[in-house]
C-alpha cells in the first residue's frame, strides 16, 4: 500500500516538473552527476527529473527505501521565487513526510 502511494507521488511529481517544463523527454540519469542535487555539475532542475526522479522510482521498486529524504528543502533552496513551482514543493514535501515516516518506523537498517 504505502509502495503505491509513493508510486502515485512520484508520478504526480513528474507530471508537475513536464508542466514546468522542467522535465522534457524521458528521465535518463546523466553520465557523471556525483554531487548532492547535481550542484556544480547540472542544474537542480534537471537533477530534478534525470537524476532524482530515477532514482527514487528504483528505490520504491525495489523497496529499498532510504531513511530519510530532504529533497523539499534543497528544492526552497534552488526554486526560491519561482511561484510558478509552489506546488512541486508541495509534492516534494509530501514525498520527503512519507520517506521521513516510513525511515522513523522501520529504523536505520533501510537500504540506499
């Protein structure tokens, strides 16, 4: 049940990133990103849909969840005054709440 809801969150969140434009093609994982929220390396924007989401499809596929997520707090971060992305963080606040809640109630053994 929760896998579901997560897998609904997640294509929520890349249906809202294509509204945005912020996702145009097919999420692929760029060669070469190492950094946290590709800083240096690719915008957040594009770590958002080519690195980001990909990984956390895998993770909930495999159900190899990690403890915890803050990818909401890099995103207010990086998205700072544009409006137009208030309800991607609302999206990204929600995945962050429910692998935050899942990592409190099964403890630090998650994987990844």
């Amino acid at each position: 049940m929760q896998q579901q809801s997560l897998t609904e969150l997640l294509d929520n969140i890349e249906a809202e990133l294509r509204r945005l434009r912020y996702l145009v093609g097919e999420p692929t994982l760029p060669a070469g990103v190492s950094s946290a929220f590709g800083y240096g390396q690719v915008s957040f924007e594009q770590w958002l849909g080519h690195v980001f989401l990909p990984n956390a499809r895998a993770a909930v596929a495999s159900n190899e969840l990690p403890g915890s997520s803050h990818v909401a707090g890099a995103a207010v971060r990086n998205l700072d005054g544009a409006d137009e992305a208030d309800t991607l963080l609302g999206l990204l606040a929600a995945f962050d709440a429910k692998i935050n809640r899942l990592g409190a109630t099964q403890g630090p053994s998650r994987g990844a």
